[in-house]
C-alpha cells in the first residue's frame, strides 16, 4: 500500500511509522508547521524521517495560528502550559482547535495528488479525553468522508485507535524505534521539561510499558 502518514516526530507517529515501513509499505512523511509552541518536534520529525529512510515534508500552515490560536496554550504565548497528568481538565488548553481535521485534510490531499491509497494517523485511546478530535467518533466520521474526497477510494488507517500509549511504546521498542530521537514536550526548547501533561505522560508509558526511558528530563522529579 502507499500511504501518506500524519507524522509529529512523537512516539505514536514514530512507532507507527515503524510499524508501516517494516510492513513493507511505500511511506511519505508530512508534518505540519501551523505556529505551534513546540516547533523542535518539527526538527525531529526530519531526522527520524531521515534515519528511517522515509520521504519528509514539513507544509507550512503558520498563518492558521493567527485565526485559530484562541485559548490554546500551544499557539497563545499568554497561555501558560498547564503542568501534571495529562488526563487532567486543565490539559484542554492544550487543544489546537481542530487540529486533527486539518492535518488529515491536507494529508489526504497530498495522498490524493500522489496517487496513494491511504492516509494514516496515530491516535490512541489515551487522547479521548482530552482532544475531542482523538474521539472514536471523529474517526469513525472522517473514515466515512475521506472514502468521499475522490473519486477513487482514501483509506483512513488508525490501528491505535484503540491502544494506550504504553502499548504503543511497548510496540516500538519491539520495532526498535530509535524513542530518543522522539519529541513529545508541549513546552518545547532543548530538553524535555518533565513536568507538562505530554512529559507526564511519555514517562509514565515507558514506565508501564517496562521499557526504558532514553529521556533527558530538565525535571526528573516531577
Ligand atoms: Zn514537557
């Protein structure tokens, strides 16, 4: 199959791109520049692409933030990252106002003007809670209307759909992921702060999934 994946540079795309390379499908890599706090993940995102093999773009979407920044604390400089679990309500102002819907329209474009088959996204059961654009429903729904955006039929592959994330990275390391070059902090900068909900919560993943953490963490304590 050739397959257009939606691709952050995180341990769920990274494991999934993984997974779709050693299931010897023909792979393009697409990231998304839409003015985002934690662009370094766009830094690394290009190397894993790189060290994988796989063919990488970054589209750039930075005007979006000026019309769609609102409260979200990953556009809005004034909005601080909220700190602790990340299935905390505070960690709604982390959501990027329909960020999903955006990135798989364009992907599914790309797929369309490459002449793929399919265009494939990490979600997992863990983000439900908190991005409503994770939910089973949105995907059930853009399933149903990416097979709609050609005349020839888009698949929509989400096969994390119903794993947590400690199952992922326990898949990745089975798929020896190269997880250190992964970015997954919201606060972005040089090192992974330890402390925000996404930090949390690739902690605790490796930490349930008996896989050990490559991280550097500014703050190990939290
Ligand atoms: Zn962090």
């Amino acid at each position: 199959m050739k397959l257009v994946i939606v691709f952050s540079g995180g341990m769920d795309s990274t494991t999934l791109l993984y997974q779709l390379r050693a299931g010897g499908h023909e792979l393009k890599a697409l990231s998304f520049n839409y003015g985002q706090r934690h662009a370094v993940e766009l830094e690394h995102a290009q190397r894993i692409a790189e060290q994988a093999g796989v063919p990488y773009e970054c589209v750039e979407l930075g005007a979006l933030a000026g019309v769609i920044a609102g409260q979200s604390s990953q556009l809005n400089r004034e909005v601080a990252v909220p700190e602790g679990h990340y299935t905390e309500e505070s960690m709604k102002a982390t959501v990027v106002p329909n960020r999903n819907m955006i990135m798989l329209s364009v992907a599914v474009a790309h797929a369309i003007a490459l002449e793929f088959d399919a265009v494939a996204y990490g979600a997992h059961a863990g983000d439900h809670a908190i991005y409503p654009d994770c939910r089973l429903d949105f995907v059930e729904a853009m399933r149903s209307v990416i097979s709609l955006c050609d005349w020839r039929k888009i698949e929509l592959l989400t096969p994390y759909v119903d794993k947590n994330k400690s199952e992922i990275c326990r898949l990745g390391a089975e798929l020896q992921v190269p997880f250190a070059l992964t970015w997954s902090c919201y606060k972005g900068g040089h090192a992974h702060c330890g402390r925000c909900g996404t930090c949390v919560e690739r902690k605790e993943a490796f930490e349930l999934a008996g896989v050990r953490d490559p991280t550097e963490y500014l703050d190990s304590e939290a």
